[in-house]
C-alpha cells in the first residue's frame, strides 16, 4: 500500500481532503479505496455550482467491479472538477492523492474539516478492515 500523505484529511468512506493554498479543498478517493474498486472505467464527475453538504453523495465512480459514491467531506460549493477523468478515469488508480482528484470544494465551514480522520487515523482504519 502507498503512503499516506500526512497533509490530508479522510472520511472513513475513503475520500480525501487537502485544503489548497487558497483555501480551497480538492477532493479524491484514497489509493486504498481505488485498489478495492479495481480498474476504474467511468467517473460522474459533479456540476461546477452546485451545492454541497459534508457527507452526501456528489459523484460516482464506476469500475469493472462496482460503482460506488463518492461523498464531500465538506459543505459548499463545487468550483472544479477534473475534466481529464472524462477521459482517463484510470487517472484514480494511476495516482490517486494526485493527479487524480475529482473535485473542488469552495467550503462553507472549514470547521467540519476538524470532524474528518488524519492519516494515522485512516491508516489504521484501513489495517481494521483488512483483517
């Protein structure tokens, strides 16, 4: 399994929050999360504009195996998302907590970020689940 960048913060379905230098918080799945998913084929990718709220479903990725939602870890507002995963939704398997992020959220309480898991936190979570 990769590393886990110290920098991020997670929900325990596997999403990834990194708060930009501008504030901003780009979203992802975790590489643990794409390794179960398997190859992925297909991602539903948010409207730029629309409001969310921290733990509601706001896209979906789709693998040969599965779809599954991929849910906010903060309320707000969806200003990007990653148009290249239209095209190479194998982004997310290649590099998850980089190149391959889906979504950017304008955050109506950074304060919610405190309420998700950090790192170590996660790491131990995902060791739980695979025993």
């Amino acid at each position: 399994m990769s590393e886990i960048p110290g920098d991020l913060k997670f929900l325990k379905s596997h999403e990834w929050a990194r708060v930009e230098d501008d504030g901003l918080v780009r979203v992802g799945i975790s590489d643990h999360a794409q390794g179960q998913l398997g190859d992925l084929v297909y991602v539903e990718l948010p409207e730029i504009g629309a409001s969310v709220q921290a733990g509601h479903g706001v896209a979906v990725v789709e693998s040969v195996k599965a779809a599954s939602d991929i849910y906010s870890p903060v309320s707000g507002e969806i200003v990007a998302v990653n148009e290249n995963l239209n095209d190479k939704p194998e982004t997310i398997n290649e590099d998850a907590f980089g190149d391959g992020w889906i979504f950017l959220v304008r955050a109506s309480d950074r304060g919610e970020l405190n309420e998700l898991l950090d790192a170590d936190a996660y790491a131990e979570l995902v060791e739980n689940e695979d025993h």
